[in-house]
C-alpha cells in the first residue's frame, strides 16, 4: 500500500516535473536569439566633453559584468581622457563624483580610438562592409540570431549626431544601416540607446522591424549633465546615463526584469529632459522582453533527466492595434541552408517533417536552430514564408 | 529710379545738404558724443560672459596652501635685492632650480636716446630670470607665463615670492598639459621686451640681448603680476597694452569668474563697481571707468607688463595688488588660489582665446560694450567730414560737371579734392568757372575756391595752371583728413575776413592745438582717476609724458608719437596757413 502510494507520488512528481521543464526549456529561446553583441559609441573629443566617455564606459562595464565578452563587443572611444594630459588621476574615468567608481579598470578594450571613430567606421561596422584585413575585434560578427545592443553618445541636434566635431550622422543614413543590417540578416532583435540632446530625433526615421529605441530627450529638449567634479573640473556624466548606470547597477544574470522597469528610468524630475522610447517596430511585447536579453550574455542551464519535446519556441504577440485590425504580416528568416535535405538524404533518403531526428543520440536540449530547419518544408526555400507550425 | 540716379531727386538732395551743412554737422557732432557718452549706460551695455568652449562652466577646487611661505620667500627675495642692489640673479636661479625648474637667464643692455624723466635711465643693463616648468606628460607645444617685474625699492617683493611659491605648488601636479614659465624681468618693460624678443627671434627696437638658452612652445596666455603688500584688499585687472591693444575679453572675463568665486574685490581701472547705475553719480562713475580706458588706449602706451605681449597675438593682462583702507583684507593664499585657478582653466585651452571680442570698452568689470556698439559714434563724427566735403559749391558742381562734362574729368573731380574744379575741355571749364564763379558766396569752409578761381584762367600757360593746381591740390587733399576739430574751425575760418574774427579763431586755433589738448587731457586725466593735481605738478607730468610718448616709440615702437608728430601737428600747422591766407 504504502510502496503504491510513494510510487504514485513519485510518478505524479516526476510528470508534474517533466511539465516544468517543458515549460522553462521553452522559456529559453523565448527571445529567439542565441548571442548577444554590443556596438557602444562615444562619438565626442575634447577634455571638455569627459563625461560622453564616462557615459560610454559605465555602460561597457554593465554590459561585461552581464555576461557579453570583450570579442563581442566593439567599443569605440573618440579620445583618450584616461591619459589625456590635463586629467589630474592619469589612467582613470570616473563616473561618481569624489572618485567613487573607476569605469575605466584595468581590462578595457577599445576597439576603435581617436580619430578611428568616424561615420564611415560606424557604418561598416554595423552593416559589416569592412575590408578583408580587418582585425575581429573591429568586426561585428553578428547572424541572425544575435541581440545587439547600440549605444550612442555624444553632441546631438535635431535628426542628426555629431561625432568628432567634423562630421555627422543623420538618422536617415541610421535608418538605412539598419535597414540594411535587417536585409543581411545581421541581427535577431536590436535595441538602440542613445544619449544626446534631441535624441529622439534619431529614432524617428526607423522602419525595419525589430527595432526597440530609447532616447534621453525629446526633440526641443537638451539632454543635461549631471554632476561636475570639482578635483577633475569637468563634468562626469550625461544624467540619463548615470540613472541608467544606476538602474543597470541593480540588474544581475539571473534577473527577470523587462524593458517596461527600462523606459522607467530617469523621469522628468530626475533627467529634466524627456526621455522617449519607440516600441512599434518591436514585434513582441515589450514586456516580455528581459533586460538581460540585451545586455547580458546569459546561458541558461537546467538539469533534468527528462526528454524535452521542443515545439515552437517562438510565442507570437498579440498585435493590440487600438483603431485598426491590421493583420500583420510577421516574418522570419528564409531557410540558408537546407540542413533537413542534406540530413534526410544521407540518413533515410526521404523527408520527415515535424519530427525531431536524434542526431548524434542525446535529445536533451535541442538548439532551436536545427529544429528550424527541421520543420522547414523543402520547397520553400528561396521566398518568404509563414512561421513553421 | 533710385535716389542718386534721378537727377530731380539728387538736385533735391543736395540743395538740402546744401542748405542745411551746418545743422546737420552740429546735429552729427553732438549726436556723436551723446551717442559715446550712453554707451556707460548699463541697459545699453552687455554683461560679460565666457565665450571660449574650453574654458567652460566647471571649476575645480583650488588647494593652493603656501600663502605664508610665499611671502617669506618675498622677503627673502627683498633682502637679496638690497644686498646685490639690482635683480639677485644667483639666488633666484638656485631657487627656482631647487623647486624643479629649467633656469636659464637672458642679459640685456639699451642706450636710451635720451635719459627717463621718471626713472633717471640713460644706459640700461639687465638680466631677466625665468624658469621653465615642463608639462609633465605633454609635448612641449604650448606655453603659458607667470610674470613679476624685478624692481628697485620695496615694490613687488610679494609678487616675486608668490610667483615662487606658486611654482613650487605647480611643481607637484601632473595636471598640466602646457609648459608653464615664470619668468622675473628686470628693468620692467624693456627688461620684456628683450625677453620677448629673444622668445621670438624677432628684433624690432634694437636693443641688445643675449639668446635664450630654453624654450617653450608658442605661448597661449600670460599673466603678469604685482603684488607689494602682504594682504590685500583689492585686485585691479589692467588690459590696455601698446598702442591701445586689448587681450581677448575672455581673459577678463575668467579674471571676474574667479573673483566671483573666491569672493575678492575686483577693480577695473582702479574704480569699484557700483550697483546703482539709475543714479547720476552710479552712472557718472560709469563714464569716467569708460573714459579712463579709452584715454588709457589713446596714449598708447603699454599700462603693464602684459602690454608687449599682446603685439605677438599673446592674450595678457597685469593683476595688481591694491591695499587700501578697507576692512576685509584677502591674503596671500587666496591670491594664490585665485591665480590657480586662471591657470588651470587656461590649461584647458585648445586654441587660442579667438572666441571673445579683441575690441571693446569696459564701463565695470562686469558690462562692456563691444566696437560694433561704439564705433557708431566715431562714425557720425566722421558723417561730419563727407558732409563738409559735400558742401554747396562742390555739389552743385558736381551736379553741373555730371552733366555737361566728359567722363576723365569727372574722375578728377570725385578725387575727392574740395576746391578743384575738374580739368578737361575748355568749353566744359568755363561752364565750371561760371559755376564757380557763383560759389564763394555760399561756400563754407571752402573759401579757398574764390581764391582759386582767379588763378586759373582758361587762357593761361596750360603748363603753369597744371603745376598750380597740383600744388593747390595736394594742400587741399591734407585738409581733408583731419579730425572733426577741422568741421568747427574751418567753418569759422571760412569767414575770416575781418580782424577780430581773426584774432578768435586763432585763439581757438590755439586752445586746439596737440599740445595743448594733450595738457588739458593729463589734467582730465587725474582727475578722472579722483587724483587732482595742481598747475605746476601737472605741467611736470605733462613735460614727462612728452618724453615718454617719445621713449616708448624708440623702446618699443609705440606709434602715438610718429602719428602726432607727422599728422596732427602738420594739419595743424596748415590751419594757420588757411587763418592766413592773403
């Protein structure tokens, strides 16, 4: 009796176990992305601009201490105010006044410095045309199932970012690079931060999909600094950078905090400006988008002794239009390279759809990437076409 | 058609120039100087702001703690300076090199062409000190100057030890990312000049100086120091430099930034500012801080040590100690704090300072006006001249010349000479004559032409009327560019005909000569500084400052004296000519 009682507990243990760990294995790939890059860009020179570097390096240290290693993110500094001349503590950047924290530490990696830092860099960066002899750490090696990360700081106006006091990017040609990164398929989801003064400006023009932007101020607004140093004799930081430093501070791995508690960063008490956001081209719900999803690099581990049967990871967001039912057309990836064919014709010589093959013998955690192209039907190759059922 | 190309129009507008000349000259000659004396009216001026980028809004906190130790080295400094009775040269090498300097000296020697009515110079010999602090991670592109004059006496002991001190305290920063000099000239300004002279390899006033053993980089600002008082209670900022040159209003504006901040009492042209500005003594104060620096400027001479700097595009200005009788007294830490915080913003400098204006007047430290405000003013005095110019006979001249003549002669005729009637065909001639003829009548101040007239006849040697009307014309040409003194004097001379109208325009010719504006201008001039002299002191200072216009354009090329002695007094001299005329 008693052994039949414990063997029905273990069962109903074991069943109700195996349905949580269907349900966490398919939180994993929520997000669909499998890596994480950060593109972090100060675009000002000048003793006097200290503070954009500041800025630049308090969100590189947050983004490293998530998780997202030195060769995926590309760092891009327009001076050196570390070992500029006048800086009274060489080979420190400071973010709190009275010295308190060092952003600068002893392993950072700029990948472009100085005078490096231009448009033309930008863009290649971000849409990958480098030439050949580019080292990687100048690459962004990131595919289509990367969460990037952009951060831009510096002098801004109304459609445009000034970076170096000699040129300008408008939000056009950003618009266009991201566009373009969409159509190479250079990244999964991306969001854009940027710190300037009429910084919404920036984000106005978007239109490619899966595009997430938050701004410091509204057009007509400046974007204020927030404290000086009265040792260093500069200005530390930008105050949208420092509530965002502080906000990120709280953030660790394993934190379940969403881009909601992210737009409520610096209100209008605390930045003076306005800060703005723009969600629209966001296909999911923004809520359910972790902020360790951009920018952290967080590899989720489960134990189980379980088979997992993985279906599709990806959940579909309710487009809540308010006047309109649009039926919005959602898309995803074309098939590169047809793994299922390749995989069906030497295993079995025909296709199986929809089952899951056991490559290599162990099924415990499949990567949604083979799994995908294992429920792509053959023909379907070359065009566009609706999410695999 | 325009207003000038429609003949009615025009007729119409130099009948009433014609008309109204004299009016219309007074009305621009008191619009002039009302307009010059508002412009120390506080809502007509701007308040001071930092233009330059680099320099912005952040101040550092100044740690500055050697005040007393500063003026121990002062002493120290006073009691060398009796013993070896000039510039301690051995002592002030060993202690600039103790506090980490590059030393290096530079002698200097000039025979003045005649001996110094206030210093009793003839032949001068020299040595100036200077040590050179290197930015200790910067290249050794750009340099800034900390100066204090070495001189006789118990004057400036304190601003020699401070600048040591100061030295001492730059020494230990690493900071600083221009060279910094201190330089301890003797002999003031000529012991300057020498050095900068040999800075910049230039030789201009041919004194002779040994070559500078140790350099910096260009120099982006320099301050010069003077300081003879253990505490002080104010500090005076002095900008005007040789030949009426300003630094960058930037320079003055960092100076009253820091006095803000630290909270000591700043001076302008030794006058304190005033708040009341709606009150006629608050704004009468205005206009004698505004006049001093105007008159300060027109004597061209350099009013510091900073003056010669400022001909090499060096932006700099002279900081002196005043101790009066005032309770709150600053000391010397706090002048020392001051100075190290100017020093630390112009560390910051990546150009030079270009962003502020080079040409202003300031009516307080805090309100300027800029030249586009205040040459307004000089310009309606100058409406003046093209207006007596322009005066009846010339323009219906010109008016009958237009019409009637052939394009050469109507070159000649705007040449601008009053007086000459335009050469050319003789048919064209007589109708001039005819108009001419009609002239002297009417003609103010150009009574001359009356006096041409008969000279030239049209039958007459072609030969002689050209070399005649040459002469008469280059004398005339003179008379057009004198000052709005000539407005009034030829519209008085004009109708010298009878004895006693003589007598007084000679005497006004008198009263408005250069020597004696110049002497009623010294005395104008103590007393706008609330320092009265009487008669005979005033005229000793008058004599010497003659003889020091005359210095300062040997010693340093100042150009006040060439220009009084080969323009004003010459135009002058021809007044008599025209008072004269038979």
């Amino acid at each position: 009796m008693k052994i039949l009682g414990l063997l029905s507990l273990l069962a109903t243990h074991l069943s109700a176990n195996s349905v949580n760990i269907e349900e966490n294995a398919g939180q994993f790939f929520s997000s669909g992305h499998t890596n994480n890059w950060a593109v972090l860009v100060c675009t000002s020179r000048f003793w006097f601009n200290y503070r954009h570097v500041a800025n630049t390096l308090s969100v590189y240290r947050s983004v490293k201490r998530l998780g997202i290693p030195d060769s995926h993110i590309v760092l891009m500094l327009a001076d050196d105010m570390a070992c500029n001349h006048r800086n009274p503590k060489p080979a420190t950047v400071f973010s709190h006044k009275n010295m308190e924290l060092n952003v600068y530490g002893d392993d950072v990696e700029v990948d472009y410095r100085g005078y490096e830092v231009t448009v033309e860099n930008f863009l290649r960066v971000l849409t990958g045309r480098l030439p050949p002899s580019t080292p990687r750490s100048k690459r962004l090696l990131s595919d289509d199932r990367s969460n990037i990360l952009i951060y831009l700081t510096g002098h801004g106006g109304n459609g445009f970012l000034k970076f170096q006091d000699s040129e300008e990017i408008s939000n056009v040609e950003l618009a266009d690079a991201f566009q373009q990164m969409w159509q190479k398929r250079r990244y999964n989801e991306l969001l854009f931060i940027i710190d300037t003064c009429q910084g919404a400006s920036m984000y106005e023009r978007f239109y490619s999909p899966n595009l997430m932007a938050l701004a410091s101020s509204q057009v007509g607004e400046d974007s204020l600094s927030h404290q000086p140093d009265l040792a260093i004799g500069v200005h530390l930081m930008d105050r949208y950078t420092f509530y965002l430093l502080e906000f990120l501070e709280d953030i660790h791995p394993a934190s379940k905090s969403n881009m909601n508690d992210l737009f409520k960063v610096c209100p209008k008490s605390q930045c003076v400006s306005t800060p703005g956001h723009r969600t629209d081209l966001f296909l999911r719900d923004p809520g359910s988008a972790l902020i360790t999803d951009f920018f952290g690099s967080v590899r989720k581990v489960e134990i189980t002794m379980e088979t997992v049967n993985l279906t599709d990871p990806i959940e579909q967001v309710e487009q809540n239009f308010v006047n309109e039912d649009l039926q919005k057309e959602s898309y995803s990836y074309v098939d590169q390279l047809p793994v299922s064919e390749i995989i069906h014709q030497t295993l079995a010589g025909e296709d199986a759809p929809g089952s899951i093959v056991a490559v290599g013998g162990n099924g415990l955690v499949m990567p949604p990437v083979f799994h995908f192209y294992f429920t792509v039907t053959r023909h379907d190759v070359a065009t566009r076409q609706e999410e695999p059922d | 058609m325009g207003l000038l190309s429609d003949p009615n129009r025009r007729r119409a507008l130099i009948g009433l120039l014609t008309r109204l000349n004299a009016p219309i000259c007074v009305v621009c000659y008191m619009a002039g100087v009302a307009w010059f004396m508002g412009l120390a009216f506080e809502p007509f001026t701007l308040r001071t702001y930092m233009s330059e980028n680099a320099m912005g809004s952040t101040m550092v906190e100044e740690r500055f703690p050697a005040g007393e130790r500063a003026l121990a080295t002062g002493r120290e400094f006073a009691a060398h300076k009796k013993k070896t009775g000039g510039m301690p040269v051995d002592w002030l090498v060993k202690t600039m090199q103790s506090r980490g300097l590059e030393v290096f000296t530079q002698r200097f020697s000039r025979r003045l062409p005649f001996p110094d009515e206030d210093k009793e110079r003839y032949m001068v010999k020299g040595t100036n000190v200077y040590g050179i602090l290197r930015a200790p991670r910067a290249p050794r592109t750009e340099a800034l100057v900390l100066s204090a004059p070495c001189t006789a006496g118990d004057h400036n002991n304190q601003a020699v030890g401070l600048l040591l001190g100061l030295a001492q305290y730059f020494r230990n920063q690493v900071y600083w990312a221009k060279d910094i000099i201190f330089l301890v000239n003797e002999h003031d300004l000529i012991g300057m000049q020498a050095w900068l002279e040999g800075y910049h390899h230039t030789n201009t006033t041919g004194m002779d100086w040994s070559p500078l053993q140790g350099r910096g980089g260009s120099i982006q600002a320099a301050l010069s120091l003077e300081l003879s008082s253990d505490v002080v209670t104010s500090l005076d900022l002095v900008l005007e430099g040789l030949n009426g040159q300003l630094p960058n209003l930037d320079l003055a504006n960092l100076f009253y930034a820091f006095c803000q901040k630290i909270g000591v009492l700043c001076t302008t042209q030794g006058k304190l500012q005033r708040n009341d500005w709606d009150s006629v003594s608050g704004y009468s104060h205005a206009v004698q801080t505004m006049m001093l620096m105007a008159m300060k400027q027109a004597s061209g001479r350099p009013w510091g040590d900073h003056g010669l700097f400022l001909r090499y595009h060096i932006e700099a200005a002279t900081i002196k100690g005043i101790n009066s009788f005032r309770q709150y007294k600053t000391d010397a830490t706090t002048v020392g704090r001051l100075l190290e915080g100017m020093y630390r913003k112009l560390n910051n400098l990546l150009e030079r300072l270009h962003q502020s204006y080079f040409f202003y007047l300031m009516s307080s430290l805090s309100h300027f006006v800029s030249i586009g405000y205040y040459m307004p003013a000089f310009g309606l005095l100058g409406v003046i001249l093209l207006l007596r110019v322009s005066s009846t006979g010339y323009l219906t001249q010109f008016d009958v010349v237009q019409r009637s003549l052939h394009a050469k002669s109507i070159v000649l005729a705007l040449d601008g000479d009053a007086g000459l009637r335009p050469v050319g065909h003789g048919a064209g001639l007589e109708g001039a004559e005819a108009g001419g003829r009609a002239l002297p009548g009417r003609a103010a101040g150009l009574h001359r032409a009356h006096q041409l007239l008969p000279g030239l006849h049209p039958g007459s040697h072609a030969g002689a009327r050209g070399r005649l009307r040459h002469a008469q014309r280059a004398k005339v040409t003179r008379l057009q560019r004198l000052g709005d003194r000539c407005g009034s004097v030829r519209s008085l001379t004009s109708r010298s005909s009878s004895p006693p109208r003589r007598v007084l325009s000679a005497f006004v010719l008198v009263v408005l000569s250069p020597a004696c504006t110049l002497l009623f201008s010294v005395f104008f001039f103590q007393e706008l500084q609330e320092m009265p002299v009487s008669f005979l002191d005033g005229w000793m200072l008058y004599l010497s400052v003659i003889s020091q216009g005359i210095l300062d354009h040997a010693l340093y090329g100042s150009l006040v004296y060439p220009l009084v002695a080969l323009l004003v007094y010459p135009c002058w001299l021809l007044f008599w000519n025209i008072l004269f005329w038979k």
